[in-house]
C-alpha cells in the first residue's frame, strides 16, 4: 500500500514536472527532494500505513520533479557531442554510493538502533541537499530558452 502511494505520487511528480520551469532549476531540484527526508523519518514508528504512504507520495513527487528539472539543465547546458559521456558519470557519481549505503546501514543500525540509524540518514539526506545550495554556480544557474515550454517559443513564421 505504502508503495502504490508512492508511485501515485511518482505520477502527480511527472506530471507536474511537464509544465512547472522553474527560473532557477537546480535550486528548485535540490528543494523538492527534501520529502524523501521527511519520507524516511516517517518509518520511525508509530504512524499508520496510511501516513507513511502520504509521506512516499510527497518523496516520490519530489524525485521525479527534482530528476526532471535536473535532466532538462543537462540537456540544455551540456553540448550535444558529449552528453552522453556526462551523462554516465552523472550515473556512475549518483548510483556507486547506494551499495555503500546498504552495507552501511545494517551495522549501523544493529549497532546504533534502527530509529538513530534512519534520522541519520534524513539528516545527510537534508544536509547534502542543502549543501547543494551552497554552492554559487548552482545559485547561479537559470533556465535557458531551450529549456522554455514549445507555448513559449515564438512561432515560426
């Protein structure tokens, strides 16, 4: 149940996602993933199924807006001839710490307790996100034309 949330969530994300420019992309990618930080402190008990699914929903909008809007800076700030070589260290960067992350977390949690071990996680979570801000090149980023809805280009004539 707590899944099917989630991925309705990940629905109203994408959909969203479709029209929402925001002027400055990365600032507004780094804040909407914070939910996923809420989302895990949200597995502490006691809250029902029923808010911990409320609270997949809101982390699995967040990612899909803030991988959109991501992508979309990428697209349009990267040139053509070697996009695809950014794109796998974009992949490579952001997917060899999670088997990190899972070796860690089972000792971690057996050693500090499985609630010490999840407000952990939402707080580098929330750090690294905020972290991100910190960071004048990405304060700095704003959308491009290329990165304009087809509505808001001038027509051909």
């Amino acid at each position: 149940m707590i899944l099917t949330f989630g991925a309705g969530g990940g629905v109203v994300g994408s959909a969203i996602a479709l029209r929402w420019r925001p002027g400055r992309p990365l600032i507004a990618s780094a804040l909407v993933i914070l939910p996923v930080g809420a989302q895990l402190l949200s597995l502490i008990p006691p809250l029902p199924p029923v808010a911990i699914g409320l609270f997949a929903a809101a982390s699995f909008a967040g990612i899909n807006i803030g991988n959109a809007l991501w992508d979309a800076v990428v697209q349009a700030n990267v040139p053509r001839e070697t996009i695809s070589r950014v794109s796998s260290y974009d992949w490579l960067i952001s997917l060899v710490f999670m088997p990190v992350g899972f070796a860690l977390a089972g000792p971690l949690a057996a050693t500090v307790g499985l609630d010490t071990t999840l407000v952990l996680a939402a707080a580098i979570l929330v750090a690294a996100n905020l972290g991100v801000l910190a960071v004048p090149s990405v304060r700095a980023m704003r959308r491009t034309e290329a990165e304009l809805p087809p509505a808001a280009s001038p027509a051909p004539t």
